[in-house]
C-alpha cells in the first residue's frame, strides 16, 4: 500500500521515552478484550502500533510480561475506584462502603470480563505481585478492603480480623463475579447486584448471629424438594434437614430382612 512504509517508519521513530511501552499496553488490552487472553500474541500487538516484534522486547519479555502488566493496570484501576468509594460512603460508615466495593468489583467484571479474567488468573502471574513496574497506589483494593473490615469489626463489636473478614467478602465478591461472566448463572446486572447484595449481607447477619443470617440466605434460592415436602425420604435428604434415620434405615438390607422374620 502506497505511503504505508514510510508511516511505519514514523511510527517507529515515534515511540521514544516509555511511549512505546504504554502505546503497546493500550494495544494489547484492546486485543484481550476482541480475542481473549489465549488468542494475545505480542506479534499481533506490535503489528496493531507499527513496529516490528523486536522493538517490543526491550519493554516486555514476552506476552505473559505484557499480559502481568495489562493485570497491574487493572489492580490499580480497581483501587483508585474503591478510594472514591470510600469517599461517598464515608459518611453512611464501613457497612455500606464494604457494598459498594463489592458492587464495583461485580461493575468491573460484567464491564471489562478479558481483563477481569487477565487480572486473576490468565495473565500467569500473581495478583499479590510484589514488583509491580507501576506506580504503587496508595492503597491496594484488597487492603482498602481489609481496612474498612477492620472499622467494621469495631463498630459491630466482632471478634474477627479484618484480614479474615476481608477474605470472606472477597471470596463472595469474585465467586459471584465470576459464575456471571462464565454464564454460569444468567442475571440481569440489577440481578447480579442484588445476588451479591444478600450474599455479604447474610454473612454480616450472621457473623452477629447466626440465626439472623439465614433468612436473607433463604431468599438466594427457591425451596428445595425437600423443603415442599414432597421429595423422597433419602440419606441425603435426612442429612439436610437434619432429622435422622430409624436404626432399621441405617442397617442392611439383608438384616432388615432377617429382622422381619
């Protein structure tokens, strides 16, 4: 194509001073969102901003490098959001802010779910990566999280680490993230939001007390067989409502015979 050569070599010329890193980071999120993590080749990136695949390695070691730092970028983005929550929920106190970053990390996924995925697990690397090559925030989400636990912790009166507690909500908060964006359960964004609502608020309820979480638990399934009455009397039908078998129920079928005659 007649003037591509010469673009190309402006382009090289171009990226100069870290610009290059940061052109082929934007690049490379933007081929994980269209194709996926498994389909990212650094080649296909450095094609997408004009320079030859040589030129990328003087940044990246190769595409995991680049995939850990479309990951760091996303960890930091997470936590510049939690601060602003922090900030409009201040005043409602650490309840309703431990919500709202729950909310924004379900946001986060349903918006961006490549990058999500790259962010916990795809890119091979650790979210705890304690070299990261960006910025350090000021706070990451996850101590963000612990931290508002903690004030949380003093104001309920529990007995509990914030660390623990944060694990809970973090579990919560990603395992219902992540069965949305696999189709594992389809919801509606409000659906997904309220799933994840009652989930951390029942585990609120019941770290206070136990009997007061499990009606907001009882409200995240329809009743069983079981419940209605009208499902078979089996070993594990006893288990889950907690009535045990006869002793003829638990014995074999051959001495229960015996035992007839």
């Amino acid at each position: 194509m007649p003037g591509s050569a010469p673009a190309a070599r402006r382009n090289r010329r171009g990226y100069h001073h870290g610009d290059l890193r940061t052109a082929l980071i934007a690049a490379s999120t933007e081929l994980v969102r269209t194709r996926g993590a498994a389909a990212f080749s650094l080649r296909a990136a450095a094609r997408s901003v004009g320079v030859d695949v040589a030129a990328c390695y003087r940044h990246f070691r190769d595409r995991q490098d680049v995939l850990v730092a479309i990951a760091q970028h996303g960890l930091v983005r997470l936590g510049e959001s939690f601060v602003r929550d922090r900030g409009l929920h201040a005043r409602a106190g650490p309840r309703a802010t431990l919500l709202a970053f729950a909310r924004t990390y379900l946001d986060l996924a349903l918006r961006e779910p490549a990058e999500f995925r790259v962010m916990f697990g795809e890119s091979g690397g650790s979210v705890r990566d304690v070299c990261p090559r960006l910025p350090p925030a000021a706070a990451t989400a996850y101590e963000q999280t612990e931290q508002v636990a903690a004030d949380y912790l003093v104001t309920a009166r529990l007995r509990l680490s914030g660390a623990a507690l944060a694990n809970m909500l973090w579990a919560i908060s990603h395992g219902v993230s992540r069965l949305i964006i696999d189709g594992a359960i389809a919801l509606t964004r409000r659906a997904a939001r309220q799933l994840l609502e009652r989930s951390i608020e029942g585990m609120l309820a019941g770290l206070i007390d136990p009997a007061a979480g499990a009606p907001a638990l009882r409200e995240l399934a329809p009743p069983s067989n079981a419940a209605r009455g009208n499902a078979p009397r089996t070993a594990s039908t006893a288990v889950a409502t907690g009535r045990p078998r006869s002793p003829a129920a638990v014995r074999p079928k051959n001495q229960r015979s015996r035992a007839r005659r």
